[in-house]
C-alpha cells in the first residue's frame, strides 16, 4: 500500500523528470534555431560565451564547474543546472543572455487558434467564437490578435464575440507579436441555420393500469407513455422503478405482482436535456379477487316489441359476477318516468306503446349499462292458466360456499296475469314471503325450497336446492416499517375477516429476543403472543396492532414472522408482510437531512467506516464492500 507520503514523492521526482524532459526540449529548439539562424551561428563571441559558461561536449557541469564560472553574473545560476549537452541555448532564454551577448533575432509570427466554429460547420443557434494566440519559445511576444467578420473592419480581439447571422458567415482571424511579425490570415467558414427556440419545459409522462390507491387482484400491468412540449426537443427516455428499487429505462410495459402495498416512480427526460419531476403513484395488489364487474339484469314479462292483449306483470333479476361484491340494488323506469328501486314485480297497464328502462348496482360500487325493452299493450284480456317460473341465485346444487346471499326471480308467462308472490323456506322451516335476498350461514349442510304465484292463481311446483357453507376466515399482516435499527420499533397490524360468527385465535410467532407491546381490552397472552377473538362478526373485519422491538445488540438480516388464526381445528396463515430487516444501510440512510435516501456526506462517511472498519453504533459489524456499493448505486440513482 502506497501512503500519501510516498504518493508525494513519487509526485515530486515525475515532476522533475518531466521539467528535465522540457529543458531538454527547450535546448533542441534553440539548436534548431541557431542552425536556421545564420546571424546567430556567425557570432563567435556568442559560441564562445556558451562554452566559457558550460563547458565541453558531453561533459557534466560537476566535472566542468568545480566552482562557479566567473564570466558574468549568470554564472551561479549556470552552474546551479546539473547536466548540459554541447549548445544549451535554453538556459539563455530563461535565465537570460550574458551581457555582452547578442541575442538571437525572433522572425517567427505568432500562431493564432480559434474556437467555437468549425470549417463548413452548421449551427442552428448563435455562435460565441473565443481566439488565442501564442508566440514561438523564445519569441518577443504576442503584442495584439485582429479579427473580422463577414469581411467586415479589422476588429482588435479582446474577449470572446458572437455571430449570430442567419446564413453563410465567416471569420478572419491573425495575430501580430512585438517583433512585428504579422502572421498570415486564416479564415473559417460556417453556417448558422435558422435558430430555433430553446427547449426549456421537461416531459409530460402519464401512467396507465393503475391508479392512486388502487386495489389489484394478482398483479397489475403497467404501461407509460412521454409526450414533449410542441416544438420541444423530443422525449429522449422514461425511467421508472418499483417499490423504491432499482431505476430501469422503460421500453415495453411491465408487471408488478408483489402482493400489498406497492408503488411506481416514474419521469421522462427530453433531447434538451430537461428532467421532468418524479411522479409516484400507490397501489395495493392482493390475492383476494376484486370485483369490477358491474350486475347483468335480466327482465322477465315482457319482450322487445312484444304484443300483449292485457296488462304485463314484469319482473327484474340481477346477478353479479361470480366472486363478485353481489348486487345492491335494481333500478327501473316506465316509459321515461321517475327512477324507482325494484323489490318486487310491478304491472304496466297503459294501452299503447310502452317501455321499460332497467339497470343495477353492486357493491363495489359497478353500474351496469341501462338497458331498454320496447313492448305494446292493446285492450282486451286473455286466460292465465300458467302458473310462473322461479329462478334461484347466489347458489347451485351441491355446492360448497364461504358466503351465501340467496336471490329468487319469478316470471309469468307471456300475456299472464303476472306474479303474485314468491314464497321460501331455508332447511324446512317457515315458508316465508319473498321481498329482498338473504343470507344462509348456518355451518354444514343446507337446502332453500321456492316457488311462486301468479295473479290468477295459479301456483308453480315447488324447487328445492341442497348447497353446503363452509366457514371462511382471512388474516392479513401490515409492517409499517420493514427496515429499522437495532433497538427500534415498528408498529404491526393484522386485519382478521370471517364469514360466521365465531372465536377466533391469533398466534404470532415472533423472533427470539424481539419485545411484543399491546394495548388493547382484546385477550391477549404475551408469553405466548396470542390473542382471543371473542366474537367476529360475519365480513366485518378486526385489526389487531401491537408494537414490536428490536434488541439492542441483534445482528445484520432479515427476521421472519409467522402467524395463524384457528378455531375448531381449521388453521388459516397470516399473508401479507413477514419479514423485518436490521439495516446498516438504514444508519447511514438516516445521516443526513433526508432520512430516506443516501446522501453524497451519508456516502463518504459509509465509505471512509467501511476503509477504516468502524462498526456504526449498535450494530456487531463494519459495512462489507457488498453493501458499500449498494449504497453507492442509490446515491447514483437518487
């Protein structure tokens, strides 16, 4: 390893060697001069002043200069250079001629370089043209640069100066030195098209397949498309990540599947260079089906453009998709009159041309698209000697169902005298009136017997269905936070839903040495860490939230959580969250002024710990290199 002292040396000694190597360069240009020089190789008081100073060809100065040379005041600056070869002129032009001495004339013009454009160069904006000149080594000096544009006035250069005409341009440029030496005009040619704006608004990127607070069922695909400003400069990509993650350029729509509580960055940048601001939006993705599905509404009666010899009797029956929130309400109007709820069959009597406008809600809140039947109605009445049909819904024979909400249609025949009245028993008991759905939740085995009347009295067979309820209960865990310190808390829930009535049991079993706090009249046993439910109410769902710390002294990982809810031997697993992770990364996330992401300070302190093996207050080991750079590629993509 390399310290800073010998890290200086090793600076020092390239640094002289390389001012040995210009030395050396400096004395070849001189040669070089003197030999093109013709007034300078003739003076021989000139040669002569060089070899009384320096010596011989090939020797060094400390065996040519025991002492410094006396030919002049140089002499101990001379002797103070270490080596020579046999003309080292270049020590004359930095340290200066002997008195005495001509010196060698400068007939060499300056050299003039320009900036900013280039020859045939095409530009859409104005351009801003920089100068600089310099003499040859040993020369008198550059005493002024001139410029002209478009063949414009000789103009002295002072500064960098802009063009900004439309079209063909040029620029002429030279430079004079204090000799006198002109140097011969150079000229670049360029064209500046014509200057558009510049782009200063970012992006506009818009996300499509979720929405804010969005609920999810198994996964979402997510789709995000940039549009620039009009005359903008053109979105150059979108970037986007999941979950605070990893940054990604997007090209094709993605999938996010990770059951709960998820979220998606996501911003564009244009060709200008314009980043548009981060956009977040949050969303819950879970395993339990969401209904978006509005209710499918049959109309039973009537049909369109029907004809019918006396009033219609016209019955309604809404069923929601399977698996579905189940319909709330069915909504009807006759022939364009005021909106009604429909709970039982209704007569339509007006002679003529009729129409019925039907549609229903479930709860989830889905409408289902208004729906129309035409029909007339003309005078006369006929004999009703067919009794109506009833349809069930919510249940089918044998079936096996966690939540049961029964619904019964009737419909008479056409040109019938209408339904009467819907009758029901559940497990053979009282034959009751059909008005509105209802709920079977008895445990086991179960049958509904139903049928109907008509206006004419005429009575359908009675239909039984058998169906078995089985109970149903779910328990899903929240973490607030899934990364903390040693010796910190986070704060847990569990959201607990059943479909009867019952007691349940929820176990949590915590990770040794972690301390569980509940505050709460529910039951609950701490040294176990379990609570009694005492009665859970069907689809009304309980949180239990209790609190959960870390020890002091744990170490760096990922501590898993398991828990159950039971009763009557059937165990259902706690889903959701499971693990909290002991973070290092989290010390130095929290650093400085923003605790959520690293800063460039965070950084340095991380890498300076790691170098130096400094373990960060309550944790049993230094960062490894492995998380030093994970630190470092979300400092690079913060």
């Amino acid at each position: 390893m390399i310290t800073k002292y010998e890290s200086g040396i090793n600076m020092q000694n390239g640094y002289k060697f390389y001012m040995n190597n210009i030395f050396n360069v400096v004395l070849l240009l001189l040669i070089s001069a003197l030999v093109i020089m013709p007034e300078a190789s003739a003076n021989s008081g000139y040669f002569g002043a060089l070899q009384s100073v320096y010596g011989t060809t090939g020797t060094s100065c400390s065996t040519c200069h025991t002492s410094p040379p006396a030919l002049n005041s140089y002499g101990n600056a001379f002797a103070a250079i270490t080596s020579h070869s046999s003309n080292p002129a270049g020590a004359l032009l930095s340290i200066g001629v002997p008195p005495g001495v001509p010196a060698p004339a400068d007939t060499i013009p300056p050299e003039t370089n320009i900036s900013g454009v280039t020859e045939n160069g095409s530009y859409n904006t104005a351009v801003t043209i920089t100068l600089t000149a310099t003499d040859n080594m040993g020369g008198s000096g550059v005493r002024e640069t001139m410029f002209s544009t478009n063949g414009g006035p000789a103009t002295k250069y002072s500064i960098p100066f802009v063009v900004n005409t439309n079209g063909q341009n040029n620029v002429t440029y030279w430079s004079i030195d204090n000799a006198g030496n002109i140097e011969v005009p150079a000229i670049v040619n360029f064209t500046i098209a014509n200057q558009l704006p510049i782009d200063t608004i970012p992006p506009q990127t818009n996300i499509n397949g979720v929405t804010e607070n969005g609920l999810y069922n198994n996964n979402a695909t997510i789709t995000l498309t940039a549009m620039d400003n009009p005359g903008g400069s053109g979105v150059k990509e979108t970037i986007f990540s999941v979950n605070g993650g990893q940054t990604t350029t997007y090209t094709v729509p993605f999938i996010v599947d990770t059951i709960g509580r998820d979220s998606v960055a996501y911003w564009s940048t244009d060709n200008a260079g314009n980043i548009e601001p981060q956009k977040t939006v949050y969303f819950t993705i879970t395993s339990v089906p969401v209904d978006v599905i509005p209710p499918e509404t049959n109309i039973s009666g009537v049909i369109e453009k029907g004809l019918y010899n006396n009033n219609v009797a016209i019955a309604l029956t809404a069923a929601d998709n399977p698996g579905g929130s189940g319909v709330k309400e069915t909504i009807f109007s006759v022939n364009g009159g005021q909106t009604t709820t429909y709970t039982v069959p209704f007569i339509v009597d007006i002679i003529g041309q009729d129409s019925v406008t039907y549609w229903s809600k479930d709860v989830a809140g889905n409408i289902e698209s208004p729906k129309m039947v035409n029909f007339t109605i003309i005078s006369g009445l006929g004999m009703d000697i067919i009794p109506p049909i009833t349809n069930i819904w919510g249940v089918a024979e044998n079936g096996s169902y966690n939540n049961v909400t029964i619904s019964l249609t009737a419909t008479d025949n056409p040109g019938g005298s209408g339904v009467n009245e819907t009758f029901f028993s559940v497990n053979g008991g009282n034959t009751t009136t059909y008005t509105v759905p209802f709920v079977v939740d008895t445990f086991g085995q179960n049958n509904v017997t139903y049928f109907s009347t008509d206006y004419a009295g005429n009575i359908e067979s009675q239909k039984m269905v058998n169906f078995t309820f089985v109970q149903f209960m779910n328990a899903t865990r929240k973490i607030e936070s899934t990364s903390i310190l040693p010796g910190e808390s986070t704060d847990i829930t569990i959201s607990i839903t059943s479909s009867i009535n019952q007691a349940l049991n929820l176990h949590e079993d915590i990770p040794e040495g972690w301390n569980v706090t509940y505050t709460s009249d529910d039951g609950f046993k701490n040294s176990t860490h379990e609570w009694i439910l005492l009665e859970m109410l069907p689809g009304i769902p309980r949180n239990i939230t209790y609190t959960l710390t870390s020890p002091a002294n744990i170490s760096i990982g990922t501590y898993q959580i398991i828990g159950t809810i039971s009763n009557d031997g059937i165990v259902q697993y706690v889903s959701g969250d499971e693990g909290v992770k002991i973070d290092i990364l989290e010390f130095y996330r929290r650093l400085g002024n923003n605790p959520d992401i690293i800063e460039t300070g965070d950084l340095m302190q991380a890498i300076n710990d790691s170098r130096n093996a400094i373990i960060p207050f309550g944790f049993d080991r230094p960062l490894n290199a492995q998380e030093v750079g994970e630190l470092v590629n979300e400092w690079i993509n913060t």
